[in-house]
C-alpha cells in the first residue's frame, strides 16, 4: 500500500467514494482524512465478545449490531467514525456503507485513543437524536462504563466491574460483564486472577 502524507484532505465526496477502496479504514474529520490505528488481541477479543453476545440477543429482533467496518455519519458532510460496535434498530439505515441512526455504540479503549474516545468523539456522537447508550470498555482492568440518556436529554453515567450484569436499556439486552471479558488475560497489578484463562 502506498503510503499516505502524514494529513491529508478531501471533500467528504471524495472520502466516501476513495475509503471503501483503501485496505486500512480512515474516519472523516471536517475535510482531514485520519488513519485508524490497529489494535491489541485483548482489543479485538472484547469487540468480538461484544459482537457475538449482541448479535445472538439480537437475532429475531429489527436491529443490526456491526463491528468495526461499518461507520457512522456523525454530521453529513463533515464526521464519519467508525465505532468498535454498533445497533441501530432503525428501519431507515438502509446505506450500504453508513448508520446514519445508532440508538447503541460501544468503544474499546486503548491508550492511544482513550481521550478522544471520552472527549471530542463523545460530544459529537450526543448530537445523534437516535442514541441513547454509549459504552466504555477498559482492556487492562474489567471495567465498563455507560452513559445513558435520561427523559431530560442529559447523559448519567453508571460503572459496571466484572461480577455485574449490565442491562442495555437501548435495545433490552441482560449481558453479565464477566462473559465481555472471557479469554481475557489481565496482567497480576490490575487483577489478581484470571478470566476465562486459556495456556498458551
């Protein structure tokens, strides 16, 4: 793959018609294309966990779980993430590359994007009328957090660790956080035991 200039810049019709036909995903920041960066195997287990327990709740339902290779239009024109998971349950998301009404999205931090995941990319993922839970999932130590959208428009936000069951009011889905991290090795100063510890 050729390498691209440390930024580069694009309309947003340009991006959404280049991106599908590059071999790494780039989001979309007002004109600046950025380079999505790889992930752990702690990572991409708890994403694939995450899929795989919604996606069987989810199975005789009217909504579509994605992980990874689906983005979502934060503002037409301007922002497109791609979020580690994603529900929409909205008849309207008809786009083959784009969700357009998420009511659930959840991220997987790792350091390197922690901040903006808490940050800047939560304050624009509020501007969606259709979300009402975004989660935060810590991959060093069993810890989820979830902020909620109360009948007042405000965000609450609740903490879950690894004995909890969390129920995802979006969509009515009971998921125990110990089966978020199964096959997960977490390191002695963060745990002092192992969840569904695999030998190498």
């Amino acid at each position: 793959m050729v390498a691209l200039p440390d930024r580069l810049f694009m309309s947003a019709a340009e991006y959404l018609g280049w991106e599908p036909t590059q071999e790494d995903r780039y989001e979309y920041w007002d004109g600046e294309v950025v380079a999505m960066s790889g992930g752990t195997r702690n990572h991409n287990r708890i994403s694939g966990n995450w899929f795989k327990l919604l996606d069987d709740a989810l199975l005789n339902r009217d909504c579509e779980v994605y992980i990874a290779d689906v983005k979502v239009q934060v503002e037409r024109g301007r922002k497109y993430f791609y979020p580690d998971v994603l529900v929409t349950c909205d008849k309207g998301d008809d786009d083959a590359q784009i969700v357009q009404f998420p009511c659930l999205i959840i991220e997987v931090l790792s350091p390197s994007t922690e901040a903006i995941d808490r940050g800047a990319k939560f304050a624009r993922y509020r501007q969606f009328q259709s979300l009402q839970e975004y989660v935060l999932v810590q991959v060093d130590t069993p810890k989820v957090e979830v902020f909620r959208r109360n009948d007042r428009n405000q965000w609450v936000l609740s903490e879950y660790d690894l004995d909890d069951r969390l129920l995802l009011e979006s969509i009515g889905v009971e998921i125990a956080i110990s089966d978020l991290y199964r096959q997960i090795q977490f390191e002695a100063d963060n745990l002092d035991k192992y969840v569904g510890w695999v030998e190498e």
